[in-house]
C-alpha cells in the first residue's frame, strides 16, 4: 500500500496541467504569440507586457512542450483556460476562437454566404420555408415547400440531422458551387440544381408596418451594420406612403450590437442639432459624446420604445436617450442591464479578444450597468426577477442604484445601475401557460405549415381580412393536439384547457406567417400583445408621458 508521501507527487500531476495552462494563457492574453506592442481600434500602440514578465511565460511554455509528461490538446487547454481567465474580470469580455469568430461577425456585419433559404427540419426532412428574395437559390428555381433530400453526394432525407448541420453543409464562400436535390410535391423525382453560393442579407429589422392609421410598428431584433439602413427603408414606406404619424419601436429581446447604429437611429428622431445622446468613458478611454445631428429626414410625432428582461447594449442607450430627454414613452419591464463597451482585438491566429475598455452613459449620467462582482448571481439575474416578483409586480423592482436622476424636460425622476426602468409597467403575462403547452410549443411552426398547405381552399384572405375574421376552430386545436400527441407528447386535458387561448393566438400567427410574412405573424401577435396596447393608448394622449 502507497504511503502519504508517495501519493502527493500524483494529486500535483492531477493539477498541474490546469496551472501550466493559467500561466500559458496569462503570457497569450498579455502577449499573443510573443507580441511586444498591439494596435488598438483607435489606432493607438500599446504596450503589451515587461521583459521579465515575457522571459518567465515563455519559460513556462519550453517546459511544457519539454517535458510534461502526457501529450496535451493545446489547443484545446489554451482555449479553456483563457475563458476561465477572463472569467475573473467582466461578463461580457470574452474570447472568440477563429472557428467561431466568422459566425460571430456575421450577425453583426448583416450578411453571410450561403445558398439564400430559410427552412425548417420538419421530422426528419429539411423543407424549404421560403427562399430569400433575389437569392441563389431563387434565381435556380428553388420553391417555398421543397424538400432537400440530397446535398453534394449525400443523401440526407430520413437521416438525425440538426439545423446547425444543415447551415454547415449549405453555408460556403462566395462563388463556390453547392449540388442540392429537391423533391417538389408528389413527383418521387429528386430534381438537381447547383447554386452558386452568395453574399446573403441577414436582416436585423423584422418588420414595419403600421398599427393603425396613424402609427406604425418597426421591429428590430439585433443592431447590426445595417439596421439603421433598414430601419430607415421602413421608416420611409410608412411616412411617405402610410401617412404615419407616430411610431412604436420594439426592441424586446434585443441584445444589442453596434452603438452607431443605435445613435443614427437617435438622430432620426431628434430633430434638435448637438442632443447628447449616450457618451462612453473608462479606465484609458477618454470621454466620447454622441449627438444628434439636427437633420432628420421625416418627421416623427410621438413615440413608443419597447424593452423587456432582455433588451440589452444598444437597446437600452436608445430606450435610455428617449427616456432622458422625455422624446417619448418607455413601454415594458426593466431592460438587461449591459452598459459596457467592448473593443475587439484580432490575434494572430485568426481569433479575436473581445475586451471591456468602458462603459456606457445615458445623457443624465446614469451608467446602465448591473453589478457583476458576483458572476454567478449576475448569470442568474433573470431567474431572480422571476423568483423575486419583478416580473409580475413593478413594486418588486430592486433599485440596486439610489441615485436620482432628472429627466432633461420633464424633470421626472429616473434611476441608473441595473438597465432602464420604463415609465409604464407592464407585467409579464403566464396565466396561460401550462407544462402541456411548454412541451408542445415548439411543434406549432410544422403543424402551421403543413395545415395551411393542406387547407390552401381555407384561406382566401387578405391579410386584413385574415386579423380580422379568420378564428382558430376547435377542429384545428383538435388536430394540433393529436400532431402534438404523434411527436410524443400525450394530450393533457387540464394543460391544454388552461392554454387554449395561447395556443389558438400562437397557431394562428403561424398560419399569418405561412400566408403573408412577417407582417402577417406580427399583425396578428400585436393584437393580443398588452405591451403594444398600451402603447396605443399612451399614444393617443396629447402628452403620452402623462399615461397612468
């Protein structure tokens, strides 16, 4: 039997490839590969790390490929250990392996390259939703309701595969050519088309259109490089050929992206020169201000901006601008959060630090950003908001930051350090959800599609006319919950009673989708939507901020 002393040496192996690889990647964070100097975005030389400081790191790394006594995934260690070493400074700097940093940058950049499809995998095949607009795939003759069964020299109808297989094997560079087999209806011929893969548009606004005669909606879900352009074609549309007035923008679940899409946006709808609209400042950044131009190109009466939970980064600096400067009224629940800026750095192996250099300021002052000195609790944010009441009740907000701020106008009392709080509540509504329709949720796109194409003699509606008139039966909610019961789960009379009403409402904004588009899914969503009613009624008053 091994004594104590013989043990010690195997309880240090067991740890000592997890402090090599802190120390490794403490010397590739500061000095990636043995760098002296970078570049940061503003152009400045920054120095990296001490002489001394890059002899010891460059000691450590000889003796681990000398002598360590397994072979090491290095790679693998390297990439580990550095997410665990920016876990000690904020949320939100992160490393971006060069796997993953061309998907990353194409969210926000607004394009990727690729085929020009949006599909679905409906059991096991993948069926063409829709193909893009002026796409590749639209211009080889690809059809909405096609089944790709064969890509390249796979067979791949009836096979386990996911969407990220799919994007994987249809996604490529620019000008390469992809064989894919169709199957089109009833014909058991699989028909060939090579697509010349493209630059494709990832569209950040989802929708503009108007509410009623007078406002209209604009839905963005994510600030990329070219959100401002698109809000602006919706914006346009509206004004000029819908006689819009007033304006409800809806950036619920947004996460964010790139501030000057946000602040452009700003500009549009200030029509004062010179209006500080955020300013960032930090440790070695300078204070910057951005401000509105004076030069917008419609005129926008009164506004509506629309946050939740999960409204985050550039969502809350415009929520927060119109806000501070009472430009209209704050519609919602208490937004993420995020007030930190991040500069990327691209490091000489195709992958990228992104690092928190400063934070972000509303035009009163107020820094939007929740504590994060405990990680944990900060992952666990939203869960608590539930737990705490927030979600349901406006009294329950934790006001982690008492210091008050004035409004520029109105001189109303507002609140920083923990996201923008709105000026109208609205709570979040769960009376209809069950464990029967959480299951069951995710099965309603397939079975909106297959039933509209299998009831196409039951549709003959314009889109106002479908809002208007069209009403899920019992027969429809009856065939759901047996599709429902086909793909495993068993009916639950109690749940699918409590549920009814969500899923009559979810159903048929799928069928609006399947018949005319996202205006068709948003038309009949809003409706139903008490965050976008209030709103109306905010709107309707001479002064919406005077809403109760």
């Amino acid at each position: 039997m091994p004594n104590q002393s013989e043990q010690r040496p195997n309880k240090i192996n067991i740890f000592l490839p997890l402090l090599l690889s802190v120390f490794l990647v403490g010397g590739m964070l500061i000095g990636f590969k043995l760098q002296t100097k970078t570049v940061a975005p503003d152009g400045e030389s920054i120095s990296i790390f001490s002489t001394s400081e890059h002899g010891r790191l460059e000691e450590l790394i000889r003796y681990i490929d000398a002598r360590y006594v397994d072979k090491v995934d290095r790679d693998k260690m390297t990439d580990s250990a550095i997410n665990a070493l920016l876990k000690q400074l904020d949320p939100h700097s992160s490393y971006i392996s060069s796997k993953d940093l061309k998907e990353v940058n194409e969210q926000l950049d607004g394009n990727f390259e690729g085929i020009g499809i949006e599909f679905m995998i409906l059991e096991d095949t993948i069926l063409v939703v829709s193909p893009i607009v002026g796409g590749p795939s639209e211009k080889v003759g690809i059809l909405a309701g096609d089944k790709i069964v064969q890509i390249e020299d796979s067979l791949i109808a009836g096979k386990d595969i996911n969407t990220r297989d799919v994007v994987n094997m249809l996604k490529g560079e620019r000008g390469s050519d992809v064989l894919v087999g169709i199957v089109r209806g009833n014909d058991p011929e699989i028909k060939k088309f090579v697509i010349t893969r493209d630059k494709i548009p990832l569209h950040s606004v989802e929708v503009g259109y108007m509410l009623d005669d007078e406002t209209g909606y604009i839905k963005i879900n994510r600030f990329s490089a070219t959100t401002y352009k698109e809000f602006m074609e919706k914006l346009e549309l509206m004004v000029e050929e819908k006689g819009m007035k007033d304006l409800v923008i809806d950036l619920r679940q947004n996460p964010g992206g790139y501030l000057n899409e946000a602040t452009n946006i700003l500009s549009q709808l200030f029509k004062e020169k010179d209006r500080l609209l955020v300013y960032t400042e930090g440790r070695t950044v300078k204070r910057s201000d951005y401000e509105s131009t004076g030069k917008p190109f419609f005129q926008v009466e009164d506004i509506a901006v629309l946050i939740d939970e999960g409204s985050a980064s550039a969502s809350e600096i415009l929520a927060g601008a119109v806000q501070d400067w009472d430009r209209g009224v704050v519609v919602g629940r208490r937004s993420f959060g995020k007030g930190l800026v991040q500069e990327q750095y691209r490091l000489k192996d195709g992958s990228a630090l992104r690092l928190t250099v400063a934070r972000y300021y509303t035009p009163t002052g107020r820094s939007i950003q929740k504590n994060y000195d405990d990680l944990d609790a900060y992952d666990k944010d939203v869960y608590e908001r539930y737990d705490s009441g927030e979600l349901y009740n406006k009294d329950s907000i934790d006001v982690v930051d008492s210091t008050q701020y004035l409004t520029k106008i109105e001189k109303r009392l507002v609140y920083g350090g923990g996201g923008i709080t709105p000026d109208i509540f609205i709570p979040l509504d769960t009376t209809g959800v069950s464990d029967y329709f959480v299951k069951v949720r995710g099965f309603i796109p397939q079975f909106a599609h297959r039933f509209v194409e299998s009831h196409k003699d039951d549709f003959n509606y314009n889109l106002k006319e479908f809002t208007g008139l069209y009403d899920v039966p019992q027969s429809t909610l009856d065939a759901f919950a047996k599709y429902a019961k086909d793909q495993g789960v068993a009916l639950d009379q109690d749940g699918f009673e409590k549920s009814k009403d969500d899923l009559k409402l979810s159903i048929k904004a799928r069928i609006g989708r399947k018949l005319h588009g996202d205006e068709g899914f948003f038309s009949v969503w809003n409706e139903q939507d008490e965050v976008v009613k209030k709103a109306l009624e905010a709107l309707a008053l001479p002064n919406p901020l005077t809403y109760k």
